[in-house]
C-alpha cells in the first residue's frame, strides 16, 4: 500500500503544466531520434543533457526517460517502412516489419509494435513500482565491498550478455576504465595520465565522450551507407489489424513483455539483447514458425514489446542501486549526478518525489506515445523521406553545440570529435559501445568502493569473501565470466559431434 500511496503522490507531481510539458516533449524527442538512422535514445539523451541544466531534476530527468522510451518506438518506423532500423533494440522488428510492408501490411506492423510496446511497457511500469521498493531496501545492506562487486557485475555482465564478442566487450569496457582515471586520484590527490596536461586534471567529462561515440560516430558510419532508399508510404486506414492479426499477436506481446523484463533488469543486457531472445522465443513457441523472417506480425509483436519492457526494467538497478542496466539508463544516471543528486540506495529514501514521480511519467508518457503512433505513424513516417546527407550536418551541429554547451569550452567540442573517431573506428572493428560507456559511469564508485574496502581490510582482499552478500556477488561476477567460455566450448561440441 505504500507504493500506491507514493505512486499516487508521484502522479501528483507528474501532473504539474510543466513536468506534462517536459513530458510530451521527451516523448516526442524521443519519437524523432528513434525514426532517424544515426542518433538513437542515448545519443538523444547525451545530446539534451546539457539543456536540462536550468530546469529542476525532476523534470529533467522525467523528460530524458521520455526520450529513453520514446526511443524504443520511433525505432520502429525506419525498421518496417526502409528496412533500416533507427537503433540497435529494432533491428529484429525489422525482419519481419518490413516484408509485412512489402505486402502492403505496413500499417499493421506499426499498429501492433505500438500496441505491444505500451502494453509491455505499462505492465513493466507496474513491475517498477513493486520491485524497486524492496530491491531498494535490499540494498540499504549494501557497503563498500558490495557496491565495488555491484559496479564490476555491471562491466562483467555487459561482456558476457550483451554482446556476441565479450573480448571485445571487455576491451571497450577497459578503455571505459581507462578514460575514467584520467585526472587526479580521489583518494591520495595525486596527477595520472595527464601526461602534463592541465586540461585534463578535472578528468575527461561523460558528456563529450557520449556524445562523441553515439552521436557523431553513428553520423560518420551511416554516411558510409547512403544508398537511395524508397521508403513505403502508409495510410491512416491501414492501420486496422485483423482478426487473425490480432489472435497470432496477443500471446507473443506477453512472451516478449516477460522476456524483456527479466533481460532488462540484468545490468549490461539492455532492450537490444532482449528483442533478439524475445525473436527466438517467440518462433520456438509459434504455430506457423516458417514465417518467420517472410512477414510474421507476431515476431514483430515479441520484439517491440520486450524492447520496450526492457527499457522500463533498466530503471529498476538504476534506481534501486545506482547501477545502469542499459546505455540509455547511463546517461539518465549521468543526469542525476550532473543535477548533484547522489544514485543508489538511498536514493528512494532522499529522493522519493523523483524517484516516483519518474515512474508516474512513465505511465503518462505510454499513453501519450499510444495516441501519438495509432494516428500520427504516417505523419512520423514523412521525416524518412529526407534524405540523410541533408540530416547528418544537422545531427553533427546539435551534437558538437551539446558538447559545447555542457562546459562553455570548446575543448570538449575536440573531445567530442575525438571520441566520435574512436566511436566509428569501433562500429568498423565490430566493438560495442555501451560497455566502454557504462565503465565510463560506473568508474568512480568502482574505484572508490574497492579503495575504500582496502582501507578497511587493511589491504586484505579476504574482504570480498567474508561477508557473506560480498561472496554471493563475487560468485556472480565469476559466472559471469565464465559464461561465454561454456558457450564456447558447447559450440565448439557441438559443431564436432555435428
């Protein structure tokens, strides 16, 4: 009952003339950046994270959860209507999406992805306002050597789930790392990799760098691929699904709802890794499973609807621990710390009108991205006719003007520019991203943490293993570990015995 009580306050503060505002905003910020090759929710967020400077966090944050989801679909126009998906988490809409649009059934592949993204969406909400609490209190347990296993579960984690290479996980994650120990030591005050630079004593801003590796990068890479694409116009009655449609739909929205939830709440794992298994799952379970891949509205339906559910669950590690469990959550953590708002724990205690009053949005931004995607997909779905040599100097304008906003100096416009090089030169070598950004973010408590548990051990590691919530966490960062190398040496089996 106190979670209803402090959601309804939550919703007291969310409906408020400027947190609505700021909301429909998010949203449909959201829904742009989504639609358009290139950019993505957390490049969007990145990019607006310094205009929520003057505005209370509260409404900051609400309106950078509204891109975050907001995100999830606009994705999925430029996946059905070009077969080009406008971020990572559609790409498995766009298998089916767009050889339903082929067919002249575009309206209903848009039709059911919003559908089954605000359902998802709305029962993971609900899922947020129940687990979060207690997860919360759990955490209240927590002390340094916990929180240094957290944060290295949160790297770990990100290798070994949320990417087909964890080598390559784990040398992103690494430069993260890396990039986060530049400036002075927190603890003995002394320069590091500097390299005699003072610019570099204050360490190298979250901003410039996210910016540089979503945003610039993505414009670099998709300039690379600027083939003349026809985008397949839909219409406002070619939205209604059938009978059929509907039936072979309804059961997969609640597979890949329950699928992204349990992916989303994984740090490292985020909505991209959610659609993909929601997919598999899906066509295991299915009736007609040699459709897949030729048009099947309920492949569409699974992967919309864990994308989305799995961009909700993220905020649950976020809020509860201060943990991201996704790219787009990072930066919405990167936003609390800019506000002076300190994640994790105790975050629900000293914060609880934020902390709810974010869920509540959540609740009304669904329902406004509902009504938004039924009736408007078609308008959305004119931006794609532009051609995207004449958006990318725009993208690239917004992105180095964020990153000079962010600190009034235009040596984090070369940082930016910088690591969007670093950025493309990952996208060409086949390396993820998100984890050298969530190391970025998780850094300074990792490093903190783990200096701090020494100096209470007095240099003993025994530490991590005594208490007994410190050892159930370093058992998990070792599986982990481990799970990739028994992936490997089941496939390699298996393509023996084959």
């Amino acid at each position: 009952m106190d979670s209803l009580q402090l959601l309804g306050q939550g919703f007291e503060t969310c409906f408020t003339p400027l947190n609505l505002a700021f909301i429909l905003i998010g949203v449909l910020v959201g829904q742009i950046v989504g639609a358009l090759p290139g950019i993505g929710p957390a490049a969007g967020m990145a990019l607006l994270l310094p205009l929520t400077y003057g505005i209370p966090p509260v409404t900051a944050v609400m309106m950078l959860a509204g891109i975050m989801y907001g995100g999830m679909y606009g994705g999925t126009l430029t996946s059905v209507l070009v077969n080009v998906p406008g971020e990572a988490a559609s790409v498995m809409t766009a298998v089916d999406g767009h050889q339903m649009a082929r067919k002249g059934r575009a309206g209903a592949a848009l039709s059911i992805a919003a559908i089954g993204s605000f359902l998802a969406g709305i029962a993971a909400v609900i899922a947020v306002v129940f687990v979060t609490p207690p997860l919360a209190a759990f955490a209240l347990k927590f002390n340094a050597p916990e929180y240094f296993l957290l944060a290295l579960l949160g790297i770990t984690a990100t290798a070994s789930l949320g990417s087909t290479s964890p080598t390559k996980a784990l040398m992103a994650a690494l430069l993260g790392l890396m990039i986060a120990m530049v400036g002075v030591d927190p603890i003995a005050g002394t320069q590091r990799l500097t390299f005699g630079q003072l610019g570099l004593l204050e360490g190298i801003d979250f901003l410039p760098v996210a910016i540089g590796i979503f945003g610039v990068a993505e414009v670099l890479a998709s300039l690379e691929r600027t083939a003349e694409i026809q985008p397949i116009r839909t219409r406002l009655r070619d939205m209604w699904l059938t009978t059929e449609e509907w039936t072979r739909s309804r059961l997969a929205i609640v597979r890949g709802g329950l699928v992204g939830f349990f992916i989303g709440i994984m740090p490292g794992a985020g909505p991209t890794i959610a659609a993909m298994l929601a997919y598999v799952v899906e066509r295991r379970f299915s009736r007609h499973p040699e459709s897949f891949g030729k048009g099947a509205i309920d492949g569409v339906a699974a992967s919309e609807s864990a994308n989305n559910a799995a961009s909700h669950a993220a905020c649950i590690p976020m809020l509860a621990l201060g943990i991201p469990g996704s790219a787009s959550t990072a930066v919405l953590l990167a936003a609390l710390i800019l506000h002076g708002i300190r994640p994790g724990a105790m975050l629900m205690v000293q914060q609880p009108q934020l902390v709810w009053g974010l869920i509540a949005s959540m609740f009304v931004g669904n329902v406004i991205l509902l009504i938004l995607n039924l009736p408007l997909a078609p308008l959305f779905a004119s931006l794609l006719r532009v051609r995207y040599v004449y958006l990318a100097p725009g993208i690239l304008v917004i992105s180095l003007v964020g990153a000079y906003a962010s600190t009034l100096d235009f040596g984090t416009v070369w940082t930016a520019l910088a690591f969007g090089a670093v950025g493309w030169l990952m996208i060409k070598l086949d390396f993820p991203r998100a984890p050298l950004v969530l190391a970025l973010v998780l850094a300074p408590l990792l490093e903190s943490s783990l200096r701090q548990s020494l100096l209470l051990s007095f240099g003993s590691l025994s530490i991590f293993v005594e208490r007994p919530l410190a050892a159930l966490l370093l058992g998990c960062v070792v599986l982990s570990l481990l799970l990739p190398v028994i992936a490997t040496i089941r496939r390699r089996a298996t393509m023996k015995s084959a």
